[in-house]
C-alpha cells in the first residue's frame, strides 16, 4: 500500500528543502539573479557605488537605454539623479521587468510629496486677478524650476521618463529604424551574453550597440573578467560549450570595440570600485562613437 512505501522513505528536514531551494534560485542562466543588487552593493552602502563614477552629462537631457537592466534599481536611479530625458531598461527576464515595474511604483510613490489634507482658504475665494487657488495645485513645468538648473526627477513624473521591456537584445530586439540612443549602459552583461551566444553574440552586442548610438554618444560598458567567466561555465549545456570555444577574451574588447566597431575614443573611469562586495571591483570602460 502506498501508506507503506511513504513510511519506509526517509523524512526531508526543513534545512535540506531550503537547500534545494536556494539552489534552485541560483541558478540563473542569463545572470538574471532575483536578488542580484542584495549581494552586488555593500549593505552599508546608500546606493550603487558606480553611480558616482557616472557624468551628469552623459544622462541629463538624454535618451538612454539600460542593457541587462534586472530589477530596474539602476535604470531608475540613474534617471532620477541625472535628469534623463529618458531612459529604457531592457532585460531578458521578465520576472525582473515586473521586478523593474514595482520598483518603479514604490520610487513614485515615496518620491511624491505628500499634499495637505485640506485646501487653502484661498480655493473656496478669488484669488489674484480673479482666479481660484488651492495649495494642492501641482507646480506646472514652467514654475517647478526657475533657476536653470534641473533638480532630481521625482514623483510622477518619473513615469513620462523610465520605461521596461522584456527582450532579447541579442536575437529578436528592434528598434524604430529612427531610434537612437545619447547613452547606453551595459552593466556585468558581457559574460552572460559571451557564455549563452559565443563569440559571434558579443560581436552582435558591440556592433548593435554602435547603430543605436547618436554621433557623440557615449556606451557604459563594465565587463566581467575572464576569471568570473569559469565560475559560471556550468549554468546550462549551452554555457559549458561556449567557454571551451571563447576565443576573445574580455582583455581584447577595448580593442575591438575600438579597430573593428568604430569606436574613436575611450575613457576607464574607475579601475576598481570601493563599497561592492569581493569579486565585483571592475572597471568600467566609456567608450565615445
């Protein structure tokens, strides 16, 4: 009887089903980590410690795009501290984009300052020149800012300017054939794509990324060392037979990027990050088109 059988199994104890749980969480094929900024910042650390390495200048005003985006905490940063025009974060996961989209809602609604429950006397009499007034009237664009200089994104306005979408940047991503980009990140992305796509996929990245650009505009790109790439090689079957056939190594991407992409000129603006946990202290390339 199967009353039997189940009695003469052995018992599963919490900690071995939690085990095999959190295995199962980590493995993720496409670097595409749920909790991947938990253990990729500092705990003590505010925010990102890469994002003060990164140039007003690149981002405000700008159309931007985020490669390889995950939960959108990035994507969503950068765009409130630099002013984006706006700013596009793409992944190939769709449980991060609906990750991204959350936490977008969460930085709105904490971003929003909170109004007065009861209006101005003002709204029940005339004002100036005859008009109504409340003190829960929205500043307009033209009054928010006076002094020229733009102050950090918040509130609602945050959701005119960051958008997510789930794609394959790689395989099936498109554009307008009019759409181009001032700024365009790519964060700890190279491996994934190295490791499911080979070589040729890399090649892809590159060269899509220099079509997307404007003249002038500039790519963000942190690569993974070689070294992180073999503790990684077991993710899938795909994985394991790339990294036998890997014949450009991330020591030959600036070179590339630079004699056979197009690109005229870069920059490394950090050789290692202080506040990112052990195994994430990388530089991060600008490259200019």
């Amino acid at each position: 009887m199967s009353g039997d059988n189940n009695n003469n199994e052995e018992p599963v104890s919490a900690s071995q089903q939690s085990t095999k749980k959190r295995k199962r969480k980590e493995v993720a094929i496409f670097g595409n980590y749920r909790n991947y900024y938990g253990y990729r910042i500092g705990q003590d650390l505010e925010e990102d410690p890469r994002l003060k390495y990164l140039k007003k200048e690149w981002f405000e005003g700008n159309d931007c795009l985020d490669i390889g985006c995950n939960n959108g905490l990035i994507t969503i940063t950068i765009a409130k501290k630099f002013c984006c025009r706006s700013i596009l974060g793409i992944d190939i996961d769709g449980d991060r984009i609906e990750d991204a989209y959350w936490n977008l809602r969460k930085t709105v609604k904490m971003s929003t300052p909170k109004m007065p429950s009861k209006t101005s006397r003002l709204e029940d009499g005339e004002g100036v020149n005859g008009l109504k007034h409340s003190v829960t009237e929205p500043l307009s664009e033209e009054t928010r800012d006076t002094s020229g200089n733009s102050s950090p994104l918040q509130g609602r306005e945050l959701f005119n300017v960051i958008s997510f979408r789930k794609g394959n940047f790689i395989q099936s991503w498109r554009t307008p054939e009019d759409k181009c980009y001032d700024t365009i990140l790519c964060l700890s992305v190279t491996k994934w794509i190295h490791l499911n796509w080979g070589d040729d996929g890399l090649i892809t990245l590159f060269v899509k990324i220099w079509r997307l650009l404007q003249p002038g505009g500039v790519l963000i790109l942190e690569p993974q060392p070689w070294h992180s790439y073999y503790k990684n090689r077991q993710v899938s079957e795909v994985a394991a037979s790339n990294y036998k056939n890997i014949k450009i190594f991330p020591e030959d991407f600036q070179e590339i990027l630079m004699d056979k992409v197009g690109f005229r000129m870069v920059e490394n603006i950090t050789a290692s990050l202080s506040g990112s946990k052990s195994g994430f202290n990388r530089p991060i390339l600008a490259f200019w088109k």
